[in-house]
C-alpha cells in the first residue's frame, strides 16, 4: 500500500495492536502517522486463549469430529480423556496486557501454579504468580501460553531447542504473533511426540496455506487469528481506527499513536 501511494497519505491506522505488517520505517522516512487500537481488544483476545486452551487440553475439536462421523458408540471409560487445568502448572509468556488478563480468567480453574518470565523481574499482578527463568518456565509448565510482542528478540523464539525443554506431556497455545514460533520446528516435535498438542490463532504466512505439514496433524489445533472477533471489540476497534486516521487528518493528537 505504502509503496503505490502518493504524497498525499497523510495517515496509516491500523485495526490491531500489532503493526508489523506495516513498513515503519517508510512511515517515518515519510512523515506517515500511524496508529493502531491497543487496550480494546485485551479481554476478547484473553477469552479466545482460555477457549482455545480448553479445546486442545479437553479433545474438543476430535469430540465433534468422533460425534459427526459416527465414532461416538457405547462409554468408554478412557475414550477422549485430556488434560484438565486443577492443579496443573501455567506458564504464560509476555505478561502484558493479554498475558495479565489471561492470568485473571485461568485462576477460578484450581490451577496450582502461574508462572512467567520477565527481564525486568517480578512486579506486582492482580492473581499470584512467580517470575522464573524462561527454561524454569519451560521445564515446569503443564501448559505453555505465548501472548508476548514480536520482536527481534522473539522471532523464533520457540523453535526445536525450546520445545525440547517443555515437558513431553506439555500442551503450547500462540495467541501472539506467527513469527514467534518456527513452524518447522512446531511440526517436528508434535509429530515426534517431543511435546502433547499445540493451538494456534496465530500463523505465518496469514492466511495459512491450505497444504502446510501443520494440517495434516491431529494434535494441531489452528484457528483463522479471530482473537479479538467479538463484535463488541471489532466495533470499538474500527471507532478507534476512524477517530485515529481524522485526528491525524485535524493536525490533532492521535487517540492511539504510535511513535516513530
């Protein structure tokens, strides 16, 4: 877009916290404003973690499936049993704002321990938790959410030596971003069994293709990046976005700016 666009785009809003999709430093070479719509998506974006959580940990997606084609016949006393959270062990990466959330809607489900990884040290959160060294969180975790920010710091940052480290039983949610995961290397060890089951919202390329190894796994659950598809959010998002792109067209301070 930027590239096709003349001197007259005054303004790049997007509808996401995320802008790595967008060439910052051609907005900044260009005097480009941008923005994005931060805070108003943190609740649907934690709610569609713990759902995405449950399906996996609970065999929710081969449930349905067993029901519609048939396989669901007379009890069996172990048939589609999962991982329940009472007791387990939390371990979420990037405790921001999604990560903080995510923390509060997992605590009434008995789970025994929160942890999370932080260069910064431990800080005071609204549910207690313990800051740990990454390979302690790793190592610990029954459950591994990631909802941290892509960076240089974390592109790849769970690749085949990282997933060697979580537990063979261990079950890795991505509600953050594609690029933090190597996707290779999320095949191989779910393939071989070196961790449980994965769930993702998130994938790179977006949309994902439709012959990538991913697919072809049972234990892989990938949803279309519907975080924050709520209609209440979507709506307050694309308010924020029209309110975001007329006041950089006013000359006025942006409701959500981000600086370049």
């Amino acid at each position: 877009m930027l590239s096709i666009s003349g001197p007259q785009l005054k303004v790049v809003s997007t509808l996401s916290v995320g802008y790595d999709h967008v060439n910052v430093a051609e907005c900044a070479k260009r005097n480009i404003r941008l923005g994005n719509t931060p805070d108003v998506l943190t609740k649907a974006t934690a709610e569609l973690g713990v759902a995405l959580l449950l399906t996996v940990s609970r065999n929710i997606e081969k449930a349905v499936h067993a029901v519609k084609s048939g396989e669901w016949s007379s009890w069996k006393s172990m048939w589609l049993c999962g991982s329940g959270l009472e007791y387990s062990t939390v371990g979420i990466v990037g405790m921001g704002r999604i990560g903080t959330t995510l923390l509060q809607m997992l605590q009434p489900f008995g789970v025994s321990r929160f942890l999370y990884s932080s260069k910064r040290g431990a800080r005071e959160l609204p549910v207690e938790a313990e800051c740990v060294e990454f390979h302690t969180l790793l190592k610990e975790s029954d459950f591994v959410i990631v909802c941290c920010s892509l960076t240089p710091e974390t592109k790849d940052l769970f690749r085949a030596e990282t997933f060697s480290q979580m537990k063979k039983t261990a079950i890795f949610i991505n509600i953050s971003r594609g690029a933090v995961v190597n996707q290779e290397d999320l095949y191989d060890s779910l393939k071989n069994e070196t961790i449980l089951a994965a769930g993702l919202d998130v994938t790179t390329p977006e949309p994902l293709p439709t012959d990538s190894p991913l697919l072809s796994l049972d234990n892989c659950t990938i949803l279309p990046h519907i975080g924050s598809a709520t209609t209440k959010a979507r709506s307050i998002m694309s308010e924020l976005t029209a309110k975001n792109i007329l006041a950089a067209l006013e000359g006025k301070p942006m409701p959500a700016e981000i600086k370049l």
